[in-house]
C-alpha cells in the first residue's frame, strides 16, 4: 500500500459505514469511552466523522461537560450538527472545522480522543506538537488505529514521534483488535 493510500481520508460518503448496530455490537461508545471520561470534562474528538463517539462523550461528560467534534470535512460536520439538533446534547457539542495541515483549534482540553483517524494525516510531527498544545497539564490522550490497516511497526513509529513530543505512554487499553495507547501529558 503506498504512503498516499495510508493516509486517503475517510470520504463523507462512507460516513452511514461508521455509525451502525453493528458497529455498536463490537464497538459500543460508552464501553470504550467510560474509564475515560468523567463528569465536566473538556475533551477534544479529533476525527470525529458522522459523530459516532461525539455524543457518547457528550452524555459522559454530562451538563457541565464540552466537547468540541473537530473534522476536515465540513460533510462529516453538518451530519453531526443533524444529529444534535434540538437536543440536550447541542449546548454540549462545538463543532470544529480543521484545516488540511493543522488542527487549528487554541483551546485546551482535558482529553483528546483520536479513533480511528492518525493513519489519515501526513504529518505527525506537526499534529502531535499542536495536540499537546492542545491538552492542559495532566490531560490524557487516547489514539485507536485499525488493526490491518495500520501495521504494527507504523504504530510503533506513530508512538515513538507522541513520546518524542514530549507525551508520556501510559498504558494501552485493550480494545482487540484494535491497537491503541494511551498518553498524558506531564
Ligand atoms: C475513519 S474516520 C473515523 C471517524 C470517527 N472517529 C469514528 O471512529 O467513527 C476518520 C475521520 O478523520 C477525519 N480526518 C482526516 N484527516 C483529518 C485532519 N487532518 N484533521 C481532522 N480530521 C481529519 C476524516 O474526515 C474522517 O471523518
């Protein structure tokens, strides 16, 4: 697979793939998310397509929480905006548009939730140092990368350019087959 092709962004189109019963079954938000999140938390949902994770993280971080859903793709924007809509959950959820080559986002943040989508951008460098930027002291990180998709040794770089940032790894959560591996930043 060439460099190109690892780094291809998700289209809008294949949006209705990402959020489905059957992703629910073996990926059930509230599941992964739950250790993570606690009540009035800020947490950034990098990559957050269709919303999929947005509103989960939204009901755990509760009334008092905020969640700011930030994605390249205005298409991947406006289904989230639908979904929230008129619900309890719009007072909680900012929508965030980020430019091809930066995140473009200056708030700071307890926790960065990143599913699923680190294989889609060229240069880690650059994201990692905006994304501990991003992060208040003592905030965490969580990535997931695809099991197939992205092999091991690409992880391990992926892991080895957070640390180099200046990330500490704290573990890696069991979410098979997924590879993931959780950050704080000091
Ligand atoms: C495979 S989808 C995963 C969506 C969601 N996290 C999930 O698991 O359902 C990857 C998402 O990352 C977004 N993305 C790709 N490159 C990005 C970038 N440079 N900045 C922000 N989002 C990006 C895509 O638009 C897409 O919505």
């Amino acid at each position: 697979m060439s460099k190109t092709e690892k780094n291809r962004v998700c289209p809008v189109e294949l949006s209705g793939s990402l959020d489905t019963k059957f992703r629910r079954l073996f990926q059930n938000p509230v599941r992964i998310l739950k250790p993570f999140i606690l009540p009035g938390m800020e947490v950034l949902d990098l990559g957050c397509g269709p919303g999929y994770f947005t509103t989960a993280i939204a009901e755990l971080a509760g009334e008092s929480g905020k969640v700011t859903a930030a994605d390249l793709q205005e298409g991947m924007l406006d289904i989230v905006r639908k979904k929230i809509q008129g619900t309890e959950l719009e007072k909680r959820i900012e929508l965030h548009r980020c430019e091809k080559d930066t995140i473009n986002f200056k708030g700071k943040t307890d926790f960065i939730f990143a599913f699923y989508v680190i294989h889609e951008i060229p240069d880690k460098e650059r994201l990692f140092t905006e994304l501990y930027a991003a992060l208040k002291p003592g905030g965490s990180m969580l990535i997931v990368e695809p099991p197939l998709h992205v092999s091991k040794s690409d992880f391990r770089k992926m892991i080895d350019i957070i640390v180099d940032t200046g990330f500490s790894l704290n573990g890696s959560p069991r979410l098979f087959p997924n590879k993931s591996a959780l950050f704080q930043r000091n």
